[in-house]
C-alpha cells in the first residue's frame, strides 16, 4: 500500500510514518504544502491513503481548504489523527475536520469518539506510541547530564485560561515542590521562564535550556537520572509518557488511572500522588542508582505492543472494518520511505524560505522573477510561509 503523509514536523513525520514502513508500506512525507504541491505529489505518488495529524504548520485554515479540495478530487480516502484532543477539541480539532471533512477521524481520546460520531464523522480510539529510531537509549551527553530533568513546553497561558486543567495540577504536583525546596530542575522548552506566578516560584535562569529539537530528546531521557513527565488528563497518556520509557529514561509522572492501567509502579515507572511524595520520590531514588537502573531496564518490555507498527496495523485494520479500504491489503518486507522534496532536488533549484525572506528579494537573488516562481509553485499570492521549499527552475 502507498500512505501520503501531509507532514512536515519532526515530532509526526519520525513515528507513525516508520510504522508504516515497519510494516511493509511505501511512505511518502509531503514536507511543506501548498494547494499545488498536494495535486502534483498525489498524482506522482498515486497513494492508496493520505494521513494528517496533529496540529502543525501544514494545518492552517488555508491548507486544511486546499487538503479537502483536492483529496476530495482526486477521491482519495483521508485520515486525521487528532492528537491534541480533549484539550483542543472544540478550539482546533472539531473546526479542521469540518473544514477537510476526512474520511475517518482517529483521536488519543476514547471519550471523543461520540462526540465526532455526532457530528457525522467515523471515528475511533488511536494511542499514542514510539518509535525505536527515534527513541532509545544512547550514552548519556555531557551537556545533558543532570539529575533531574523536564522536557515539555509551559503554555503560560493556556494554563492560566484553564487554571482547573489536570496538566497545571500534575506541574504543582511533580515540578512546584522541588522548586519549594531548592532542588534542581534542568528544563528544555519553550516558556518556562514565563511560569514564576503559576509554580509559586521563579525558576532560575541557568536552569531553563529552552527549545528542544525533537530529535534530540531522547539524548536527555538516557543522560538524566530522573526526568519529571508531565500528564494532561487522568484517563490518557501523553506522547512522552511513551517515548520517555521508549528511550528506558527513569521516569516519575503523576498518578493517574490512566498510567496505573499500564504501567506497574516501581517497576516500569514510578507514581506520584502529591508535592510531599513527589520530594520523597526524588530523594529516594537519586540515591539508588541501582533501582532506578532497574526500573528503566524494565520499562522499555512494557511497550512492547505500544510501537508504531502496532499503530499503523491497527489503522489499516479498523479502516478495512469500516470500509475505506480494500481487504486486500498487501505489505512486504521491504517497506520504504520516500521524502518529497528530495524528489524535487533530483529536478529542480530548490530554495527554503527563512524568516524575513520575500518573493521578490528571492526572485532578485536567483536572476528569475516572481512570476517565474509563483508559476513554478502554483503559488496564488506573494505571501510565502517560514520552511516552504520553493522550486527555483529546473536543471
């Protein structure tokens, strides 16, 4: 089978695409879209399925138009797997897939399923997962040792619109005691230097290491002896609860019946109930290395159905049940991915827009004009988006 995945971010195009490939697909990884580049990869790729996720640079209100116009043309079934619900269900996801109207909606969460039955769209229960070459245990790194560690973005403000939200209770249960009691934390994300009012207390300067590229992350999990995971809801695990076992990190998290249904305390990872415990936990274990050795070994066989191979089995599948596709599906073990811009370099001058960038100043510095290259893109206007891969003329 051919899957298209309109993606461009490292955090989607690194986990269920390879699970397509595990399981003996050929992929295609779309990068930046534009409403022609959709058409031209679809009818060079002839795909069988196209998949969406998340909530990205390629899910704006203009390509979220574009992606229906065309798939619908081209009379492709297409996915979305809303993976920012319940969160942002009735904020993004309901407006997107009213908008694309997918032929199937996949969501983290179970309780949503009936909420997108109603408004007329099939849909069904997709966990989160891992992906070993993205995340495994390697060495630790110098520049990432610490003892404990926390890798997430804040959302300031989101917290402060939702202050009765779960995510804030499980930061004021892990994160606002250590600071209490002047244990270090070392973060890596965005907008922590932001968080002084919510936590109780400033986090200081040298121990926010800001913005963290996906790829690298399991570089912390491995290199730290704790890493602190934060949980959004009681009932469902967050992608890094997955990927930070997936990457045997010795993880405490907050406890929820979403993470006792999975996982054994003190043996996979470790729970937290409340502030004090969470400061008990910490001394304890930073302590024993020998247990927190132990627990990290262990938890990586706790995963062993959460790949995304698993994932991608279980897409196909539910769509053949709900007849989007063909029961004859065929794999093989030569599964391959196929990244659409390196296609065009094979073919074209490519150029990839920087911030700041104009169409005009790029048509000056390649001797071409405008024109040439709105053509050349199926660009409908001059405005051109931060990571959009420009064909500047052919070889």
């Amino acid at each position: 089978m051919r899957i298209l995945f309109l993606e461009s971010h490292p955090m989607w195009i690194f986990g269920l695409p390879n699970g397509f490939m595990d399981a003996g697909h050929t992929v295609m990884i779309s990068g930046s879209l534009t409403k022609g580049n959709i058409q031209e990869m679809i009818e060079q790729f002839k795909p069988d399925l196209i998949i969406s996720m998340g909530w990205t640079t390629e899910h704006s209100k203009n390509k979220q138009i574009w992606i229906h116009d065309v798939v619908k043309q081209k009379k492709i079934p297409l996915v979305y797997w809303a993976t920012e619900d319940p969160l942002h269900t009735n904020k993004f996801s309901i407006p997107l897939i009213k908008r694309m109207k997918p032929d199937f909606v996949f969501t983290v969460t179970p309780s949503i399923c009936k909420l997108y039955n109603k408004q007329g769209f099939k849909s069904a229960h997709l966990d989160f997962a891992y992906h070993k070459s993205v995340h495994h245990r390697v060495k630790p790194f110098k520049k990432y040792r610490c003892d404990i560690a926390v890798v997430a973005n804040a959302y300031p403000d989101f917290l402060l619109k939702h202050p009765d939200s779960f995510r804030l209770s499980s930061i004021q249960t892990l994160i606002s005691p250590l600071l209490e009691s002047n244990i270090r934390v070392d973060f890596w994300g965005d907008n922590w230097d932001s968080m002084g009012d919510l936590l109780g207390k400033k986090i200081p300067d040298d121990w926010i290491h800001g913005y963290l590229d996906y790829r690298e992350a399991h570089k912390v999990y491995s290199s730290a002896k704790i890493v602190l995971g934060l949980q959004n809801c009681i009932d469902q695990l967050t992608q890094r609860t997955y990927e930070i076992l997936g990457s045997e990190g010795f993880l405490i998290t907050s406890d929820t019946p979403a993470v006792r249904s999975k996982f054994k305390h003190k043996h996979d990872l470790v729970v937290s109930s409340s502030p004090g415990k969470t400061v008990k936990l910490i001394k304890y274990y930073l302590k024993n290395n020998k247990k927190r050795e132990q627990i990290r070994t262990q938890a990586k066989q706790s995963l062993i159905n959460d790949t995304y191979q698993h994932r991608a089995e279980k897409i196909i599948e539910v769509l053949i049940d709900h007849g989007i596709l063909n029961n004859n599906i065929k794999s093989n073990e030569g599964g391959k991915i196929v990244h659409y811009p390196e296609l065009l370099k094979q073919k074209y001058k490519l150029y990839i827009v920087k911030k700041g960038d104009t169409l005009f100043e790029i048509s000056q510095k390649y001797g071409v004009t405008m024109e040439h290259i709105m053509e050349l893109n199926h660009l409908e206007s001059h405005i051109i988006d931060v990571g959009l891969i420009l064909k500047i003329k052919a070889k």
